[in-house]
C-alpha cells in the first residue's frame, strides 16, 4: 500500500494540511490518518482470511510489523489477527 502524507492530500486538494484536516473531519467524521489505518486493517484481514501469514498481512498492508497490526488489530476488532486467522 502506498503511503500518501498529509502534504500530499493537501497539495492535491489545493489546501493547507490544516484545512485538509478539518474539511476531511466535518465530512466523514473522522481523521484522514484514522481512514487510511482503517483500509490498512481491512487489506490485513483480507490478506489473513486468504491464508497469508500474519507477519506477511501486516508487512503488505502498511503496517510497520505484526506487533503494530496486531495492537490495531485488537483494538478495532477485539481479538488478534492470529485468533481470526484460526476462528
């Protein structure tokens, strides 16, 4: 997955980051950067579901390493990727 910086989406809008930030929250009701983690974490999980190793979702879904998606991972769905992975 591709990274795309705060800059980048502003410069693309043609804003500053800042405007970026509060035209993206009053739209969707959350931060950018909380939009990206969340297609992050369901490219993982579509990588998990399909057989793929957990260290190998995390990496091929932007995550820094597995601890990173497994913190996430917990936190939004309740349970590690390696118990969805085997549920």
């Amino acid at each position: 997955m591709d990274d795309l910086s705060a800059e980048d989406l502003a410069a693309a809008a043609g804003c500053s980051r800042f405007a970026l930030h509060r035209a993206f929250m009053a739209h969707f009701g959350f931060a950018a950067s909380d939009y990206q983690r969340q297609l992050r974490l369901r490219a993982a999980r579509r990588l998990i579901a399909g057989g793929h190793p957990v260290a190998e979702a995390a990496v091929r879904s932007g995550f820094t390493d597995q601890a990173h998606l497994t913190r996430w991972f917990r936190r939004c769905y309740g349970i590690t990727p390696g118990t969805f992975a085997n549920g």
